[in-house]
C-alpha cells in the first residue's frame, strides 16, 4: 500500500490536478512566456503604427484616406472580430468547465468569423488596388498595407491555431492541461482584436 | 516535500482556482464594447455634429475598449500582476517608440 502511495505520488512529481506542470513561481511558464510574446508583439505593431501615422499624409496625387477608405464595411469587419473575441473568451470558459463539444464549437465559431474579417480585408485591398492605390504608389499606401496586411497575417495565422485546436481535441491528443491550452490561443486572439481596436479608430475614423 | 516546492504548489493552485467570470459576464461586456463600436462608428456619419470633440472622443473609447478587452476578456483583471507587468511594459515600450517617432520626424527633422 505504501509502494504504491510512493509510485503515485512519483508519477504525479510536478504535476497538479490539471496536468499542468507545477513551477518555482507557481505561475504557468506557458502562460508567462505568452505574456512576454504578446509584450514583444506591443513593439512590432507600435513600431508600423507609429509609421502609418507619420507617413498617412505623404500620398501627392494619389488617392487618400478620404477618398478610398470604406468606412461601413470596415466598421461590419470590426464588429465581427469583436464578437470573436467574445465566442473565443466563450471557448476558454467551455474548456474550463471540460465541456469539449461546446470548446470545439465556439473555436469553431471563432475561427469562421476570423475568416470573414480576412475575407473583407481582402475585398478592401482588391478594391482599393483597382481605384487606383498599390503597395508603391506613395508612403502612405506601402505603411497603410504594411500594418494592415501584417495584422490580416496575425488574423489568419489565428485561425489556422484555432481550427488546429479543433482538431487536436476531436482526436484527444491534447497534452497537458487542455484549459490552458486554449486559453494560450485565447490570448493571442484577444491580442488580435485589441490592436483592430487601435487601428480602426487610429487609421480609418480619425481623419488625416 | 521542501519548503519552496510546497509554496510554489500552493502558489500553482491559487492561480488555477483564481475567480472566472461566467458566460454571462462576459455577453455583458461584449455587449459594452458592441454599443462603443457602434458610438465610434457613428462619429463618420456626423463629423460636423462633433466637429472637434471627434478626435478626443475617439481616442477615449479606444482607451475604454483597449482596457475592457485586455481586463476582463484576457483575464488580466483575475490573474497574476506578473502577466500583468510582462505586457505593459512591452505596451509601455511600444509608446514610447511613438514618441521617439514623433520627436524625431517632427520637431528634430525640421
């Protein structure tokens, strides 16, 4: 009885009820490192928002802000991703509560509007291409689809993580603790979201 | 078991059993970001209406949604200040290449 008191709680060594590794600063190392991830990504969109700003007004004849931005259906795009950001936070509390079939449907959710949002960011490239604006024409149009093609690239590689997630807990090969893992994809979705937030009111609804 | 290993297992646990909101909460919440959306919005289709209270005005609700979002939807609110500190200070780096920008483009370039 005693050997197998031992065996378990050897087996179980660093490991807490969750599966989750137990850690020095009782913190999840996963988590932290996201955290610090998310922190870094802070300077990489700071960086090519800060240039949009400065550059937005350096168009010469080109098509400007006003002439070309498509502010109804930016808004539609903005208010999808926000709700994503709602069936994914829907997604992690499912987790929570090991309720596997409503996670996969909310990620799966998550994931379609994720896909609109990209599907209407490239009607507004293809659109704004035919009026007139490539990526060369001026230093506003290269910082304009510079920060918002790599947010769109942020966007999709989301959906590609979350229809992952799907799968990976359809055929049960979730290691570890499963909450925390959709709770990492959480947070980068959410971070998605909140720079949208900062660009669509930065870029589209303040004026040049 | 040592003293350190038992704090930091007690430590692990407080973080797992930290308070999460329900579904209902965070419809709630989801609903204040839709109706800021929907006021932000607003402001294109009646720029003389707000003539210069537009900018600050937007400026405040992307503040309002920026923090809501990173609060409450990525739970920063119920866990710990260290994942706290990790992001505000990449955030707080971020501002100030803003400003490093602007100083340099702006004022020294001239």
């Amino acid at each position: 009885m005693a050997d197998i008191a031992v065996h378990d709680t050897a087996a179980h060594a660093g490991h807490d009820d969750h599966g989750a590794h137990v850690t020095a600063t009782g913190l999840s190392n996963n988590k932290l490192a996201m955290w610090l991830f998310l922190g870094s990504e802070c300077l990489l969109f700071g960086g090519l928002i800060s240039t949009y700003m400065l550059y937005r007004g350096r168009r010469g004849t080109d098509p400007g802000p006003a002439q070309i931005f498509d502010i109804p259906l930016t808004s539609i795009s903005s208010f999808i991703l926000l709700m994503s950001s709602l069936t994914m936070v829907l997604a992690v509390n499912s987790a929570k509560r090991k309720d596997d079939s409503n996670t996969k449907l909310w990620l799966t959710i998550t994931a379609l509007l994720g896909c609109l949002f990209v599907g209407g960011q490239v009607y507004e490239f293809t659109s704004f291409y035919h009026e007139g604006l490539g990526f060369t024409s001026s230093l506003f149009s290269s910082s304009f689809y510079t920060l918002t093609g790599f947010h769109g690239v942020h966007v999709t590689v989301g959906v590609i993580m979350l229809l992952a997630m799907v799968g990976i807990i359809s055929r049960g090969r979730v290691t570890g603790d499963k909450a925390e893992a959709v709770e990492m994809i959480g947070l980068y979705w959410h971070f998605v979201d909140v720079v949208w937030v900062v660009i669509f009111t930065l870029v589209y609804l303040i004026p040049a | 078991m040592s003293a350190v290993t038992e704090h930091a297992a007690h430590e692990h646990h407080k973080a797992h059993d930290h308070h999460v909101p329900t579904d209902q909460y965070f419809i709630k919440v989801a609903l204040f970001l839709a109706v800021l959306t929907a006021i932000e919005t607003s402001t294109y289709w009646w720029p003389d209406a707000l003539s210069s209270f537009a900018t600050p005005t937007l400026i405040v609700l992307m503040i309002i949604k920026f923090w809501t979002i990173i609060r409450i939807f990525m739970h920063l609110k119920f866990d710990s200040p260290i994942f706290s500190a990790m992001f505000y200070i990449g955030l707080g780096l971020a501002l100030f290449v803003y400003v490093v920008y602007l100083f340099t483009f702006q004022f020294f370039a001239r």
